[in-house]
C-alpha cells in the first residue's frame, strides 16, 4: 500500500474525512492518550465548566487530520514534520468532524509539501493549522 508520491502532488490539490465523534471514541482516545481531564469524560463536572458539558479532546479532531494525510492525501508513506493547530471551538458527542487538508506550498529540494489543516462542525472550523510533511519521491 502506498500513497501519492511528491510528483504526485500540486497545489491546491485537497482530500477529506468525515466522522461522528462517539462516546466510545472519547473513552477510546483517554486510554490510549492517558488524558482523562474530567471536561471529556465525566458529564458532572463538565455541566460545570465554561462548555457546560462534556467536549471531545481537541487532539482526537487532530488525529482525523492525520487520518487524511496517512491514508488519503499523500496517502501511506508520508511523514509529519510539524503541525500547527488553533482549537477555535469543541466538538462535542454527536458531532460530524470533517477534516480537510489543502496543498499550499511544495520544496522540491527537501520532498516537503505545506498543507492548510482544517476542521469543521457543520460548517464550522473547531480546529486550524498548517502541516509539513516529508512526501516520498519517485526518484
């Protein structure tokens, strides 16, 4: 299995995905991140936060960028270099996440290709950011 290759790639080139956060997904992502901030996972104590109710973690909307970057656009065999992210609002139990990544910029030289990351919620950016990655050429 393998991805596009830096070739491959143009700018403005993009890809998404798509998924419905759940309460299994939220207990999954605290077990294996060791992040149980009481925000995510107990319903009490988030009634009394700012958000008035529990929140996913912003990192698991970060990883459905990863998702599109590892196996949609460049696919397989890339590496992350860096990411940037801005958490602009939670996302909640229910939600549909979209995760949409955009070419902006490519370094030949270094195989390197800059991305716009965003997340949405109905519409909405939840996350913003920008990413590197290391594309895999053909030469």
């Amino acid at each position: 299995m393998s991805g596009l290759f830096f070739e491959d790639l143009t700018v403005g080139q993009s890809d998404t995905f798509a998924k419905t956060v759940t309460e299994a997904d939220i207990a999954a992502f605290a077990g294996v991140s060791g992040d149980f901030n009481p925000v995510h996972v107990n319903e009490e104590y988030a009634k009394e936060t700012m958000f008035k109710g529990r929140i996913a973690h912003g990192m698991l909307s970060a990883a459905f960028i990863s998702t599109v970057f590892g196996m949609k656009l460049p696919g397989p065999g890339c590496i992350y270099v860096s990411q940037l992210l801005k958490f602009k609002a939670p996302v909640r139990i229910g939600d549909t996440v979209v995760a949409k990544v955009e070419v902006t910029a490519l370094v030949p030289e270094k195989k390197f290709a800059t991305f716009k990351t965003t997340c949405t919620v109905a519409g909405k950016v939840v996350v913003d950011g920008e990413a590197t990655l290391m594309v895999p050429s053909r030469g």
